[in-house]
C-alpha cells in the first residue's frame, strides 16, 4: 500500500458493509451455518482487516485455498475458529498444515493416503474435509473413488472426516439444469460416506433456495458486495471506491488521437484527462471501448487503450473550470461497482475485484 500523499489512487474497502453483507446472507438460511471465505487476501481487500470483521460479525468457520493463506489468516483469528484448506495440502505442506490447525480438504484418493499415513505417524486422528466432484471436473473425487471408499472404508483409517462438500457450476444462472443434477448427484454420493457436515452452495448458490443449502454454505464474493446472480438486482451492499487523481488535462482539436495505436479520434474539440491508473491497477484493456470514471455524476468514457499506469477520460460532459490537475474522478462507487466494470470489460465481478492492484493507498471505513 502506498502513501496517500504519493499513491495515485484511492482504494476504500467499507468494512461495515462486509459484516452487514455477511449478516443479510445468514438471514437467508435458517439454520443452515454461513461460513466465509477469504481466499486470495480475502479477494484482494486485505484477509488482515477484512477476516476479524467477519468473526465478529459471527462467523465461525473460514476457507481459505491454500495452506500459506490458512497460515497468514490464523494470527487474525481466535483459536478456536475453524480454517479450512480448499485445495489440499501437498505431500510436503501436510504436516504443516494440521500442525497449525487447518483442516485440508482432500480432493483424491492420493490426498486421502498422505494424511491416513501422516495419522498414523503422529499417533492421532486427523480431522479432514472431502470434496466431490458432482460435475464440474475441477477438484474432488470421482464417482469411482467414492465408491472405493464406500467399499473400503479402511482407506480412511486414522481420519475423521468432519465435512463433505461440493461446487456448482452454474448456480448463477438459477434455471440451468446442471444445479439440480449436481444437487442430485451431492445428496446421492454424501450417503455411502461417513456421516458429516454437508457443504454444496458458495456464494450464487445461496439464493437456489433451501434445498441447495444443507449444513453449510460458503460465501465469497458475496461478502464482497459482487452480484450472486447474473440478472436481476443485487441484494448486497457494495464494499468498495475507488478515486484516481488527474494528472494532466489538454484540449484536443479535430482529428487529434489518443493512446497507444491512436485507436480514439476526436471528432471536435473536447477536453481530456489522463488519470493515474492503468492495466497494472487492475482495469483491463479490454474495458477501455465500454469503460468510463465518473465525477460527480458526471459520465467521463474512456478513449482509446488503456496503458499500465493510466488512462485518458474524456471530460467534455464536466462544465469547464470544475476539475484540474490532481483532482480526483471516480473509479468504482456505489452506483458503478466492480460488476458495472466487469460487464465493461467481459468478465466477471470476481475478476475485478481481485485484479485491484497494490499501488492504492488503502482506507478501511467502518460506520461511525
């Protein structure tokens, strides 16, 4: 994080509006428990301010996907909190892993005899989650394994097997069918296992409906203020701004052209702006033709490319004298959040979100 006096821009992570995130999700679920997940620095917004929030907002069980994540995330967290390794550890990270009170999830057969073996070495049981792979070929055991293990239940000698879960492909696109043979093929493969917690729905998941929520559901993004669903409105309430100062400001004429390939051309004369953030902050190049910052509710598009540490705004709709070298536009509000970016640039909120780069001076807010 660089300096506010010297950092081109301003990135504000609203705390307050994580935990009332987290809170509103938790009403939507009965008695089914709301876990957080805060991988990748807790999608890029900082797990060191971002996880105690959320402990205190009531949560009491995190994931995180590697184990160097648990082990950052454990000194910020009370002890008898539970982390919860996404992608296993590897032969060599095992031991380290359960030492320091991560429970890894296994996501093969391979992962289940390093930690049996690793059991019977230190003399005790090993608490463990399992993954399934009910479709989407990403991570967990096959239909095979399953039943290999269902048919030999001593393969998972010295482990207690304390969650099972899965993922959805699609669950933000609430009418795919693959959410419902998932669902189906979760319920059918958790029942030849030993009895445990049962895990299906992440972030879009949660507005299925109950019947995809079992035990327990995992949000990330969601906490985030990212929309869980492709359509419709976004429930959540939006985490973070950002402001980019202006670094110089000219006059173009007809026919003058802007940025890398002098891809935009000004068709008369109009006012621009470069302002101090580019591709390495996290706004790709491919938002440029759709993208935009915004001054006090002032559209400014932007022109041409993008480049690695700046983009140039069109300022024509400001009324002249309003802005000047090193005032601040906007990036991202509360009208024009990361999915508002993402849907520029073709991609998801997700992605936004965790591409915001390490130049901005950071500021926690939380309510007065």
């Amino acid at each position: 994080m660089w300096p506010a006096s010297r950092a081109g821009a301003v990135l504000t992570v609203n705390l307050s509006a994580i935990a009332e995130n987290y809170r509103y999700l938790v009403s939507r679920l009965g008695k089914t428990v709301c876990a957080a997940v805060v991988k990748a620095d807790a999608y890029g917004l900082g797990v060191a301010q971002v996880a105690p929030v959320l402990e205190k907002a009531g949560a009491k069980h995190f994931f995180v996907a590697h184990v160097d994540e648990g082990l950052a995330l454990r000194p910020f967290l009370s002890p008898h909190i539970s982390v919860t390794v996404l992608h296993g550890p590897r032969p060599d990270a095992a031991e380290v892993c359960v030492r320091n009170n991560l429970r890894p999830v296994l996501n093969s057969l391979e992962q289940v005899a390093v930690l049996r073996d690793l059991a019977a070495k230190m003399d005790k049981p090993l608490d463990v989650a399992i993954q399934l792979d009910t479709g989407m070929s990403r991570f967990g055991l096959s239909e095979a394994d399953i039943h290999k293990l269902a048919e030999s239940p001593e393969l998972l000698n010295g482990l207690s097997v304390s969650l099972v879960m899965s993922h959805l492909a699609c669950a933000d696109t609430p009418e795919n069918p693959a959410n419902t043979m998932q669902r189906e093929r979760f319920e059918a493969y958790a029942h030849v296992l030993p009895k445990a917690v049962l895990s299906l729905s992440a972030s879009s998941g949660i507005f299925l409906g109950p019947q995809f929520h079992f035990d327990l559901v995992r949000p990330g993004a969601a906490l985030y203020g990212v929309a869980p669903q492709n359509e419709g409105d976004n429930p959540l309430k939006p985490v973070v701004g950002l402001q980019a100062h202006i670094l110089q400001i000219r006059h173009l004429s007809k026919g003058d052209r802007v940025g890398y390939g002098l891809t935009w051309q000004a068709s008369g004369s109009c006012r621009v702006a470069t302002i101090a953030t580019g591709y390495a902050d996290g706004f790709a190049r491919a938002g440029a033709a759709a993208g935009c910052a915004w001054y006090k509710g002032y559209r400014l598009p932007i022109l041409g490319r993008i480049s690695m540490d700046s983009m140039t705004v069109d300022l024509s709709a400001v009324p002249e004298g309003l802005l000047k070298e090193d005032s601040m536009v906007e990036l991202l509000n509360e009208s024009y959040g990361v999915d508002a970016v993402a849907k520029a640039e073709g991609t998801i909120g997700y992605e936004v979100l965790t591409s915001l780069g390490r130049r901005y001076h950071r500021v926690y807010a939380t309510a007065a």
